[in-house]
C-alpha cells in the first residue's frame, strides 16, 4: 500500500493525500518549517520506523526534525557510535537538519529528595554534549516545576548559570519552553528574563509552544475539570504579547490538536500569531507538535494538513 493509499484508507481524507504540498503557495517569510517526532507518537514504533518518521516529514516538505532524547535515541544517554553515524546519515538522505533536541532534567528522580545543583548540572551537561554530537544547536530541557503554572524548582538558575560556558563552547543554545498553562506575561517569563539580562548571555532563551494561544476548548476529547492554576481559554494570550519575547526566542513549537477540513486548527488562531512572527523577521523553525487523538495514520495526516495551511498563511 502506498502512503497516498494508507492515508486515505485510515483518515479517509483522499483530497488531502492526494494534494501535493507544491500546490500550496510557496512560502515566502524567512520562516523555515520542521516537525517534532512526538507528532509521531501513535505510530512510532508500532507502523513507523525512526526513518520513516523523518522520511515523512521530509515528504511534506519539512527542512527540521526535532527529537525526544529518551524517545528516539536507542541506548539514551550512551547511543553507540553506529546509530550516531546513521543518525547523520539519515539527515543527509533526506535532505532534514537537526533543529531542538528535547530533554529532561528530573529534579524528582529520588522519593525522598530533590536533585542538587550539582546532578541536575551533570543531567544538562550530558544532554548538551550529546545534542552537539547529533549536530542540534538548540536543546529544550525540560525543567521540574513546584506550582501549577509550571514556576521550575529553585535550582534552575544556578543551574543553567553554571551550563552556560559549556554551552558556548559547544554552541548549543539553552531554551525551555512556554507552554500553556504559563502565560507569556508571567513572573515565569520575568525570572528567565532576568537571568538573560543578568549574564547578557546570548545562549539562554525560550521555546514558545502555541498552546498559549488557545482560543477554545478541544472538540476531539470529552471536556476535562480545570487544574488549578489553569488558564481559562477565553483568557488566552494575545500574539503581540510575543513582542517583548521574540530577540530572546530560538525556536517554536507549532502546536496543533485538530485540522479540520477546512485547512484550520480549531482551537489555535494560527492566521493571528503567524503575521507577528513574519513581521518579527523571524528566520528559525516552526516545529509542528500534533498533539490530539492517537489513531494509526492520523499524526501524518494531520501534519500534511497543518503543512499545507502553514504554507498558505506564509506566502
């Protein structure tokens, strides 16, 4: 079966796979697009292979690929040299570029305390060293948090602090993300803030996940009760909120939880956050992040279709 044919079979959209992306608008801001593998998760290792997931985002066109380091690097944190070679190899054949490598810093690893300084240091620097190895130069720790709106635990800044020499001397940037239920204007965006301003460093920033921008509930999932702290949705960010942040912004994560026939995510007002970041002048990637239903077939469905409305809105 071809892929035409599987997403046909399993989405039941023909006309979306059997449009070419090449029909879309070419694009014209110095935006460039890629895809996160977690978009993949449905299917990875199920009916897809690692080369077939970079394979498809390749398909649509995507120059970057993003990765989960636990997810997608067999033998995480010592992957053998062989599958770091095939690794590059698989970037060269398809023509991709490694773009965000994501990873965690698990401050609550042990039940009866918290990592020190100095582990959770060693997490971030094994993390970076092999980020470098696999050519990324953007890296999205994913720091332990101690509120509701995601505030991280205390030993962040000395650590990061402590990770930024090293982080130059590999080139690789630091950047965690914001990401709903975190707003944008936020005492969480301030203390990150701070530290920048602080070290006047240029290798600490953010990774701004579209989720801020939500504009109503999901229609594919039942309604779920509010976390505490939660942002209501009709309180959702307003893109110009971005402004301040954008000098400070490496990379984004182009969420996304349902394409409807239309070409229209229905929850994340795609046509008035993307007219910011072209304005910006903004040249880094968008990282598609299809998060919603898992159904075999559907992540790469929803990903052409998202594909296809990203080229619209940017020609």
């Amino acid at each position: 079966m071809t892929r035409k044919s599987f997403l046909e079979v399993m989405a039941g959209t023909a006309a979306v796979a059997a449009m070419p992306l090449s029909a879309a608008p070419a694009q014209k801001s110095k935006i460039k697009l890629g895809v996160t593998l977690y978009s993949y998760t449905g299917d990875y290792q199920v009916t897809m292979s690692l080369e077939d997931c970079i394979a498809d985002a390749a398909d649509l066109g995507a120059e970057g690929i993003e990765i989960l380091s636990e997810t997608h690097i067999p033998g995480y944190p010592n992957p053998d040299s062989k599958w770091i070679d095939q690794w590059h190899n698989l970037m060269a054949k398809y023509q991709t570029k490694p773009t965000c490598y994501d990873c965690w810093i698990d401050s609550r690893l042990h039940k009866d305390r918290t990592l020190t300084v100095q582990e959770s240091l060693d997490f971030l620097l094994m993390d970076m060293k092999l980020a470098n190895r696999l050519g990324f130069k953007i890296m999205r720790p994913k720091l332990g948090v101690v509120t509701p709106d995601l505030m991280p635990d205390p030993a962040w800044r000395e650590t990061i602090e402590r990770a930024l020499p090293m982080a130059e001397k590999l080139n690789v940037k630091i950047a965690p993300e914001i990401h709903s239920p975190t707003a944008l204007q936020s005492k969480i965006t301030d203390t990150y803030m701070e530290l920048i301003t602080k070290t006047k460093t240029k290798y600490f920033g953010f990774v701004i996940d579209f989720s801020v921008f939500q504009v109503r509930p999901r229609r594919d999932v039942p309604p779920r009760p509010r976390a505490a702290g939660e942002i209501p949705s009709e309180l959702a960010e307003d893109p110009k909120h971005l402004i301040p942040l954008l000098p400070y912004t490496f990379h984004y994560h182009a969420k996304f939880f349902e394409m409807t026939d239309e070409f229209r995510e229905y929850s994340i007002p795609y046509e008035k956050v993307l007219p910011v970041l072209v304005e910006s002048g903004f040249d880094g990637y968008l990282s598609s992040e299809y998060e919603g239903i898992r159904e075999l077939g559907r992540g790469a469905d929803q990903l052409r279709r998202q594909h296809l409305m990203l080229r619209q809105l940017l020609a």
